[in-house]
C-alpha cells in the first residue's frame, strides 16, 4: 500500500465518522446569506464513499448535485449508497480535474482530503467550475482525543509502534496560515470563514476497529506486520466494552471566489 492509495480500504469508509452538522449548516447558511439564494448547487470533490456528501443532503436547506470521486472502488460504494437518490450525479474525476463544467456549482466541498491535492490546480479548477461568487469549503473530521484519556491512550499506541509517526493530516494540527496559502494564493480566491465544532458518535466496537482500517497513512508508515500489533493492542484495550463514545471535531476553512 502507499500513501493516497484507497481501493483496498474502501469497504471500510462506511463506518466513518459523519462530519458535524452545525458546522455545515452554519457555512451553508452563511454562503445563502451571502449570495441570496434558496438552493445550492454542491460539487463533493474527493468524495470517497460519500461520508460527506450524506452530510450534505441532510442539511436544513436542500442541496443536490455532484459527487466526484477518482478512486473506482471508493466511487463505486458511494454510487451505492444514493442508488435510491436522484439528488447527486457520481462521476470520476479528480481536485485538479473534476470533469464538471464552467460556471455549474455554487459550493465546492472537500472532505478530509484537501491535503491530497496539488493546491494551486486545485484551486484554479474550483474557481472554473464555480458560478460567480461562489464557494469552496475545506473540512476535516479528526478525533478530539485531548478530551478524552482514553483515546489518549490509544494513541499512545500507535506512537509506540510507528517512532516518528508523520500524519498526513488527521486536520487536527492545520492552521488558518497554512491553508490561507493554499486557498488564496492563487489569487482566485478571497476572505476566510473558519469554523469548528466538537461533537461525539458512539459506536460499537466493530464500527470503531473498521474505522482505524481505514487509515491509509498509519498503515503505510507501520507496515502489515506493524499495523496488525496496532490493531491487537487497541482491541485488547477496548476488550470488555460493547461501544465506544468517540469524539470529533470537525474543521473547515472556507473562502469566496472573486469571478463576477
């Protein structure tokens, strides 16, 4: 396996997470404030499995539009996940190509995967495909494991194992500088909304342990042999509990396109 590589993990996507929905609602309401509209058209780019896009079309004000996923495994779950929805169009495509055309959304997303991107194509390609004055939202889910000795321990865990650890991101340790760079320094782009929440899912054991499976950068760094002592030990940990309380704190960055 190697790092950004998905098709193995894929099956594993549908015990993520959700991303918090009073962070969405909060940008969503804020970009309808902004541009006076009743309904957004949405671009989830790097959509995986679609974790985020159900987000989305469970927001207070309706949405419908794309799904754009490169990976053929990932897309192909989330193709089965809406196959009863006719609000959100799956395709292949990429950041820096999403095949979608000129001027066709009002909000692009990109959930837990902006890291993955060449930045400035990326951009360049959001600021094409968004209508005048619209929208692109960076957000990631990473655990809150500061509030919660437990999965302080857990992490412990996989410090022990993999040394020098190296996240790519968990989205944890990104600042507004870093993704002010990224985000503006095209110069396509302008202003800056962040906005985080805390919130928590319960789940069971199952669920949890499906969830580090689907780690692409841990397992990459600890390889099989590693990564399997990883997953004993974290087991071992939570042997006598049915479920589990995980936190989350959900994270975005948000900025306006300057096309008029």
């Amino acid at each position: 396996m190697k790092f950004g590589d998905f098709s193995e993990l894929a099956k594993f996507y549908v015990d993520r997470p959700e991303y918090s929905m009073d962070v969405l609602n909060c940008i969503q309401a804020y970009i309808m404030q902004q541009t006076e509209k009743t309904e957004l058209l949405i671009a989830d780019v790097g959509a995986g499995t679609g974790k985020l896009t159900q987000n989305l079309v469970g927001l207070k004000n309706p949405v419908h539009g794309y799904a754009v996923e490169p990976n053929d495994a990932m897309r192909e779950e989330g193709i089965k996940l809406f196959e009863s929805s006719d609000l959100i169009r799956w395709q292949k495509g990429a950041a820096e190509h999403t095949g979608l055309g000129d001027n066709s959304v009002d909000w692009v997303l990109m959930g837990s995967s902006f890291h993955w991107t060449d930045a400035p194509q990326a951009m360049a390609e959001f600021h094409r495909i968004l209508k005048p004055g619209g929208f692109f939202t960076a957000i990631w889910n990473p655990r809150n494991i500061e509030s919660s000795p437990l999965h302080m321990e857990i992490e412990q865990i996989v410090y022990d194992e993999i040394k020098t650890t190296k996240r790519v991101s968990s989205g944890n340790k990104l600042t507004s500088e870093e993704l002010s760079e990224k985000m503006l320094g095209t110069g396509l782009f302008e202003g800056m909304l962040f906005i985080e929440g805390n919130h928590d899912e319960i789940m069971t054991i199952e669920r949890y342990m499906n969830i580090w499976k689907s780690v692409n950068d841990i397992q990459v760094q600890a390889g099989e042999e590693g990564f399997q002592r990883i997953l004993n030990k974290i087991q071992a940990k939570l042997e006598n509990m049915e479920e589990i309380r995980v936190p989350y704190r959900s994270r975005s960055w948000t900025v306006r396109s300057k096309k008029k």
